[in-house]
C-alpha cells in the first residue's frame, strides 16, 4: 500500500475497524503505519446508524508516536491500550 500511495497521483485506502459491535480486545495498528510510512494524513470517520449518519471526525498526519496518537482519540477509553 505503502508503494501505490508513492506511485499513485491520487490514491486513497479506506480501513474499516474492529470492534464495531462491541469493545476491542486489540487495536490493529496496519492502517497506522501504511498512513506514516506513505506520509499521508488518516481521516477518521464515522457511521452512526441509529442517526442514518456518516461524517468526518478530523484529519492528522501520524507523528510516529503511536502511543500518543491513537490518545487522541473522541472515546479512547473504548479501547485498550497499545
């Protein structure tokens, strides 16, 4: 993926997560790094299905800091930790 973003004009990856239906046991980090090392941004999005709605909840480039970045997240405490 990591090679399509380099060679690629336009590109983009959407990732679906885990743990949609109740809490994760762990967070899959795959999309993390194929974002750092393309160097482009994630886009975090959402579904509320009970709203009928879909939206953006922010865009950021991954620092490197995993640890930290994933912390940035609106309900972080819905996961565990990294």
């Amino acid at each position: 993926m990591v090679e399509r973003f380099k060679t690629s004009e336009r590109f983009q990856l959407a990732v679906t997560p885990e743990g949609t239906r109740k809490r994760a046991k762990d967070w899959k980090k795959g999309f993390y790094f194929i974002a750092l090392k393309a160097n482009v941004p994630i886009v975090v999005a959402y579904f509320d299905y009970g709203k009928k709605e879909v939206g953006t909840k922010g865009v950021f480039y991954p620092t490197g800091d995993v640890d930290k970045d994933i912390h940035t997240a609106c309900h972080p405490e819905n996961f565990v930790q990294v």
